[in-house]
C-alpha cells in the first residue's frame, strides 16, 4: 500500500472545508434575503446530521427519537441567531446552542421528579466518567473512581446515581416482583371513603333514637328511599302538610344533637 502524502491530504481537507463553508454563505445569504420556510428548512437539512450526533450523546437516559425533536429546536434557534457577518462557522455557533437546549430538555422536564440541580448535573458528568473509564479500564469502573474523576465524594455519586431513578415513573402495572404477579398498585395507598361513611352511618342511627318511631320512619320514607312527600303522606295515613312540619321538627333535632356532639357526622340529609 503507497504512503500517504500528508501535503495531499491536508489540501484536500483545506478545499473540502472551504466548498463547505462557501456553501453554507450561500444558504444564509439566501435567508438573510428571503425569509421563507424553505430557506430555513434547507439550513436545518444541512446540519440536522449535526443535532442528530448532539442528540445521541444521551440516548440511554430518553427516547432518542424526543431527543432529536429538541435537538431540531436547539438547531432552529441557533439559526435564528447567528450572524454570518462575524466569521464564525455555522457549526461552532450550532453545537453549544444544541447542546444546551438538550441539557436544559433532561433537567426540566427529563425527570418525573426532580432532585436539586447540582445532584441532576453530577449525575450527568458521573454517567460520562463511568462510560468514558469503561472504555479506558476494559471494565466496570468502582464508583471510588468515578468520584475521583468527577471532582466528588463517593457518596455524593452514589446519591446522583441513585437520583438517576427518578427520571421515568414505574408503571403502577408492572409486577412488584418477576415472581409476584401483584401490581405495584397494591403498595399505594388510597383514602377509603367507605370507612367514613360506616361511621356517619353508626353515629346517625344513635342520634334517630332520640325522635319518635313516626318521625324515624317518616324521614327513612323521605331520605333514604327518596319518596316525595304525597307518597309519604299516602303511606304513614296523615297530611302532606303534616308530613312537611314533622320533617322540618326532626330535622331541627337532628341539627341541636349535632351541635350537642363533636363527634356527629358531618353530612346531614338534603332538605326538602
């Protein structure tokens, strides 16, 4: 195989560069004049390659696919705000405005409950020391090693690991244990108003006994199985008008015991 010629090479790296940054003059000289969609698209076309790459570095914490949306944002922005005019590369512009979008993206709304800023950012820098230590040591690296490398205490990176968990909820349908079939929905706990109602049930029932068979029965006609008044004139043998004063006189007992007792329930059937 014949030896590279460096000179070659690098010349044709120069040229390679140099079509590439004539090009993308050209793609904003084109927005700056006209403001379309379709100027911006075909710079976004252009360097989309570069979110994509940006996007993938945290392709193991979110869906890759949300990753490259923002990324796009990210890209969208830089091309908003660049100038063509100060010389500077489109790329070298792109890549922090990119990279930053990602960032503020997994801080604020890539966790499902979220740890103070300074855990979120070690637990980033320790998930990039343990890859990049994988790949020096041939190995899991100790997480010892990790702190050294990330500038930290041991228990501060295992705190941010430990942190990492609080990026994606756990379903409350998947099994507590491979060999529990049990949801995790078993483990929540969820106010029963059952219990209440028993009580009130209970505490009511004491507070009847103080009226009289009639209005006992007279108001488990009204309340309870929701007759009107006629139908309850009609069964107890007496006036609707009857049946309207003796509800209101037991309903004003009813009231006097609750006020009477703490411990009386707290919900008091509608009124006619």
């Amino acid at each position: 195989m014949p030896p590279v010629d460096e000179n070659r090479w690098t010349a044709t790296r120069a040229h390679w560069h140099a079509a590439r940054r004539a090009h993308e003059r050209r793609l904003f000289a084109r927005l700056t004049v006209d403001r379309s969609p379709a100027a911006r698209a075909a710079i976004v076309e252009q360097f989309m390659p570069l979110a994509r790459q940006l996007a993938r570095r945290y392709g193991n914490v979110e869906d890759i696919d949300d990753l490259e949306q923002v990324a796009a944002i990210g890209l969208v922005k830089a091309i908003d705000r660049f100038d063509p005019d100060r010389g500077l590369a489109f790329s070298s512009f792109a890549f922090p405005t990119i990279l930053g979008e990602l960032k503020r993206h997994l801080r604020d709304r890539g966790w499902s409950v979220r740890p103070p800023r300074d855990v979120q950012e070690l637990a980033a820098r320790a998930e990039q020391h343990a890859h990049a230590l994988l790949a020096e040591l041939g190995r899991s690296p100790t997480v010892s090693q990790i702190a050294e490398r990330a500038g930290s205490t041991v228990e501060q990176v295992l705190e941010a690991m430990q942190a990492t968990n609080a990026r994606h909820a756990v379903s409350l349908d998947e099994p507590i244990r491979d060999t529990d079939p049990s949801s995790r929905a078993r483990e929540v706990a969820v106010e029963e108003a059952g219990f209440a109602a028993a009580e009130n049930a209970m505490l009511l029932d004491a507070m009847l006994r103080q009226l009289t068979e009639r209005e006992r029965r007279v108001l488990d006609l009204r309340f309870r199985r929701d007759l009107t008044q006629s139908r309850v004139a009609e069964i107890v043998g007496i006036s609707q008008m009857h049946v309207s004063r003796m509800l209101r006189t037991s309903l004003a007992k009813l009231q006097a015991a609750a006020e009477q007792d703490p411990t009386a329930p707290t919900t008091s059937p509608r009124h006619p």
